[in-house]
C-alpha cells in the first residue's frame, strides 16, 4: 500500500514476484508476440467467415458457387493453420533474459553474467572475494528487473491494416445479421 494515501499501487507486470516469476513471465510475453502474428491471418479468415455468413452472402451465392467460396474458406483455413503451426516457437531462456535485460535498461548484459564462472584463481582469496562481490552485484540488478508489456508489432503483422476492415465488416454483419444469426 502507499503510505500517503492508503491506496493500493497498481503493478506494473513486470514487478511482480522473483527473478524466476519475472524470467517466466518474459517467456510468456515473448510467447505471445510470437503467437499472435502467427495467429492473425488465422483470426482474419474466421472473421471474414463469420462476417459474410453474418451479412448473407452466402445465400445469395447459387449452390455450385457456395460450395466452391465454402471450399476456398476450408482451404484459407487450413493453409493459415499450417503457417501458424509452423511459425511457432517457444522462447528459449537466453531470449527471455535479453528480453528482462532490454526492457530494464541494463547494461552489459547482467543476467548473462549471472551464469557466468569464474575462469582462474579459484584458490586466491582477493580474486574470490572480488567475484563473490560482482556476483552480489548482478544479483541486486536481477532483483530489479522488468518485463514490459507484449510489443503487438502491428505495422510488420499487417501493414495493411486488414484487421480493420475484418472488424468493420464483422460489426456490420452483427448488426445487419443479429436477429437472423442462426
């Protein structure tokens, strides 16, 4: 709570819980700014889908040319899935510590330094305790770190701008389709 006013703080989502919660949770944002450029071309022919269905063009459509439109939708579908599957990949742990590392403005890279061991001079005191004290140094600056919201990247994920259209023609077929949705 803040001690002025007595209110709780909001959190930002990177303050929250340890250094393994704030890794996990920059594995997660990085996840998400994976998937979602895989997955928007897979929403926009859903949403096309349901949008012409919502308006009725299909029923305007004789039978011959509804089952060639209906098959050309199945394989828009199936070939954005396939993109979308192949497009995935988790993040691996040296992204998610570069992602931490960026978003704090940390500088030569800490959390890397954290893995890091010490290469001579295991057995002299003075070298040990120098090491021991950069060790307590990354650690504090690990302590610190934040994750940062999912960047959308919306200009590389569609210049565009289909999503809008997608959207409008999906709010007109609502609106146009709303009591005939069945």
């Amino acid at each position: 709570m803040s001690q002025q006013s007595g209110q709780p703080r909001k959190r930002h989502p990177g303050r929250t819980g340890g250094f393994a919660g704030k890794l996990a949770l920059a594995r997660t944002v990085l996840f998400w700014e994976r998937v979602w450029p895989a997955l928007w071309p897979l929403c926009g022919v859903v949403g096309l889908f349901f949008a012409c269905a919502l308006l009725g063009l299909f029923g305007l459509l004789p039978a011959w040319l509804h089952s060639i439109v209906l098959a050309l939708f199945a394989c828009g579908l199936l070939a954005t899935l396939w993109l979308a599957a192949r497009s995935i990949r988790s993040a691996v742990q040296l992204s998610a510590q570069r992602r931490l590392e960026v978003e704090s403005g940390l500088a030569h890279r800490p959390l890397a330094g954290l893995n890091d061991e010490l290469a001579t001079a295991r057995d002299d005191p003075a070298v040990q305790a120098l090491w021991d004290a950069h060790r307590r140094r990354l650690a504090a600056e690990a302590a610190e770190v934040r994750v940062g919201w999912p960047r959308l990247g919306w200009p590389q994920v569609d210049g565009y701008g289909l999503r809008a259209l997608v959207g409008l023609l999906l709010v007109v077929g609502l609106t146009v389709g709303a009591l005939e949705w069945r």
